[in-house]
C-alpha cells in the first residue's frame, strides 16, 4: 500500500515496475567458489524437529511474489512489476522470467492456481475483496476486485512451490536431500539473480542452543540459525564469530480469552498494561535485545506516526472494593518463564494474580484453538505489515483467539484494507492504535530481537545486516583466509 505514493498518471497506475535487482543487490557471485572443491555451510539448528528443518529449508527453496522491507513497503520477490487501474478494481502483476528447480518455467496460470489456495488463508475475511483471480497471459495474474484493497498486495508473500512437488521452487538453493532432522541443500546454478557463492548448505540438529555454539567454538559448525540471548555475551568478544541481530516480527503478548469474565472489563485490562514496565523488560530480561511494544503497530511501519499514542508504564492499582483478579496464563515455552515472573510480578504490584501454567506448545496450540484457557503469553506475529494484526483483532480474523470484539477496531481496519491513499491508509493506523489502547485484547508487551552467528570464515555482506543475514544466504561467500 505504502507504494501508492508512487503512483503516476494514466489509465493505469504503476505501482513499478520493481527493480529485482536493486532490492536483491544482483550480480553474479558463484564463480569463484566453483574452481576449487565444493564449498559447503555447515548451520547448527537447535532443538529441529524434521518439519522445522524443512521449514528451514523452505525459507532457501521457495520465494512468493513479494516481501516486505522494514517499513512495511513492498520488495519484490517474484514479481517484476505491479500496476492498477484508474478505480483500483483491477490489478495486474507481470511475473519475472523464472523457472522452478526442475527447469519448468513459472507460468502464470500455476501461480494463479497457488495464490487461489493460499490466499484466503493469508487473507482471512479480506479475501470477499477478490471476485476473480485470471492469467491474461503467460506471464500475468490480473486481480478483479469487489473494492479496493490495500490488503491484497500485503498478502502477497505466500511461498510459490510447484504442485505435487515438496521443495520444488524457484529459490537459490534446492532440496539435496532431507532424510530426518538434518536437511541439505544445494545451489541452485540457474538462479535468474545468479548461482549463490556456498554450493553446500546443511543444517545439523543439535539438543541445546548451548551445544550448538559450543561446537561454533570449536569449529565444527560454520553458523548457527538461531542464538539464545544467554550465549551473546560469549560469542560477542570472539574473534572467530561474527553475530548479527534483527528486530522479529513478532512481539511478545499476553493474549486474553475475552469469553472469562475476568477480562471483560476493559478499564482493568488497561490497568493491566499501564503495569508493565516495558523498557525494564528490554533491558533486564533480553539484555537490551528487543525494543518496547506500545501498540499492535510494527514501530517502524511507514503509516505509523512518530508521535503515535501507545501504552506507557503508568501503574495504578486496581480499586480496593473490586473483585480481586485472577487468571492462568498458558507458557509453551519455558525459556520465556524469565520474562513470565517479571510480569507476574508487575501485576502483583497492581493487585492483579497471574498463575503460571507451563504446558508443551502442542497442547497449548490445541487449547489455544479450542477456547480453553485463560490467556497465553507467546510471541505472535504484528509485522511488518497491517494485514498481520487484521488476522488477530478484527472480529472475524481467523487468529481472533480470544474472541476479541471492537467495533472501533473493526472499523480502523477496514479503513486501512479499503484506503484510497496513504493519507487515509495512515488516519486508519493511528485510529486502529488509539481504539486498541482504549480496549486492549492483550498485554502488549517487547519486540524481541533474534540473533544469528557466523563463523569467520565466511563474508556475509554489510548491506545484508539491516535486516536478517540468512534473507541474503545466497550473498555469503568464503572469506579470503578459508
């Protein structure tokens, strides 16, 4: 939506066409690496579970039409160019000049077919904007909308893997082979951006994230995907190991079950937010890694107002003649147990009970589903987008949990889905953020910051660090000393 503001004149209006290679940072970087033996990554993953590795895997093999800068603007992926019409009923998107893994080319009508599976999930209730999805032509999906929707472009990330064939896409990198927890992958050398300079990438399972960079250490492993905040401060001072942090797009919350009569006063779940002191959060339970969450809106999101309203640490104890507060808070995750008690004990301070109820994440997902429980604190995805919070707090969002109902968010966001500019786009987000403070479905709480490490031996591009490292994998080449 944010590319409206580069609309021009005419009977259609060009939201493009996208530079590929700008956005990917295209040349060729394969050569080198290929006159010697191959060069292989070796990527410590803890705690992979088989489709955990595969969904590793997919992040390398399989790509959508767009992604998504760090604002929430739209990057290209698979798309070369986007436009629509004067009354923005009908959108046209031209494909790259692609092929999938096994040589067969990207055509539009299997791209059409994919997006009309996925897209109503992506899309949730905002997916009655589409009357039609068609392919005018080879290398074109064109859009005919019911009404204008900002959404639709937002939805447009949803991974292109060819029918009947797990893994087969158009990434740099192709399924080698993936027998259990332990995936391979190989380069692709036909990549439309160029062959990736790592031929070689596998992803090894290791019990512990402890056991992982220990084995980073020793060099056993050239990378770990994911660092757990108790091993910065021993990785950091190495000069064997370079770290790399990105803000995720998934902010920690407290949902509630809006059907207990406990949160249906929406004066104590305010109560409840102004009680956490956020910014002590960041610092001392994710040692500076993460940034407060005001709001349901990603901090950085192009619409989001520098002086936008947002929950502030405000504590005031509920009313002495009130009943008292008492909840269960669900935790799939134990190591988020740290960050668990502080809020307990924030909401102590205010006379509101907290109990903790530890329960593996596949139960809690069950329960979560089904209705029971009292609230859930986990991280759940808010960017960088706007159709992301859509999907949990408007009444018919297929993530709405805790059967949240708001009539003023409900309308702030179907302001933003039907905007016409970003005047209105943006008027919508601020309304959204300001009728979410005034009756929260949860206690919002960090963004947290996730951190990769990578050995020295390898390069990973400066320009690449903004955002996470592995999103450019395919950059990564043997340092000049391996």
């Amino acid at each position: 939506m944010g590319a409206i503001a580069c609309i021009v004149r005419g009977s259609w209006r060009a939201i493009g066409p996208l530079a590929l290679c700008m956005a990917a940072g295209c040349h060729s970087v394969g050569g080198a690496a290929r006159q010697g033996r191959p060069t292989v990554l070796r990527v410590g993953v803890a705690g992979a579970t088989p489709q955990a590795a595969r969904q590793l895997a997919g992040n390398q093999t399989l790509e959508g039409l767009f992604n998504f800068d760090h604002d929430g603007r739209l990057l290209p992926w698979l798309a070369s160019s986007v436009s629509q019409s004067d009354d923005r009923l009908t959108v046209r998107i031209t494909l790259a000049e692609t092929a999938f893994h096994d040589g067969s080319p990207v055509v539009s009508a299997t791209v059409r077919d994919i997006l009309r599976r996925g897209l109503p999930n992506a899309l949730g209730p905002a997916y009655a904007d589409i009357r039609d999805i068609s392919s005018p032509s080879a290398r074109e999906i064109e859009f005919a909308l019911n009404r204008p929707s900002a959404f639709l472009l937002e939805g447009l990330d949803i991974p292109v893997e060819k029918p009947g064939q797990v893994g087969v896409g158009t990434g740099p990198y192709r399924l080698a082979s993936a027998p259990d927890a332990r995936v391979e992958l190989e380069a692709n050398p036909s990549y439309r951006l160029g062959p990736p300079a790592i031929e070689r990438i596998v992803f090894q399972p290791y019990g512990s994230v402890r056991a992982a960079w220990a084995d980073l250490l020793r060099g056993e492993v050239d990378a770990l995907y994911e660092v757990g905040l108790d091993a910065l401060d021993s990785l950091r001072p190495s000069q064997r190991v370079r770290v790399f942090s990105y803000r995720r797009h998934y902010a920690q919350l407290v949902m509630f079950n809006l059907s207990r009569p406990v949160f249906r006063d929406p004066q104590v779940r305010r109560a409840m937010n102004d009680a956490i002191d956020r910014r002590r959060l960041v610092e001392d339970i994710l040692n500076g890694n993460g940034a407060p969450a005001e709001g349901p809106v990603w901090p950085t999101h192009w619409a989001r107002q520098l002086d936008a309203p947002g929950f502030t640490y405000r504590p005031t104890p509920l009313p002495s003649g009130r009943e008292a507060v008492r909840f269960s808070c669900l935790l799939p995750d134990p190591a988020q147990e740290r960050l668990a008690l502080a809020i307990q004990r924030q909401l102590q301070a205010i006379g509101v009970d907290m109990q903790l109820e530890i329960r593996p994440p596949q139960e809690t997902l069950k329960r979560l589903q089904s209705g029971d429980f009292d609230a859930i604190l986990s991280d759940f995805v808010q960017g960088p987008n706007l159709v992301r919070p859509y999907l949990f707090w408007h009444s018919a969002g297929p993530f709405n949990y805790g059967h949240y109902r708001s009539e003023r968010v409900d309308q702030a966001l179907d302001s933003v889905r039907h905007a016409a500019s970003d005047e209105v786009y943006r008027e919508g987000v601020t309304a959204f953020q300001r009728a979410i403070m005034d009756d929260p479905p949860a206690i919002f709480l960090v963004w947290g910051d996730r951190a990769r490490a990578v050995s020295a031996r390898f390069e990973v591009p400066a320009a690449t660090t903004e955002r996470d490292v592995w999103s450019a994998l395919r950059l990564w080449r043997p340092s000049a000393d391996n």
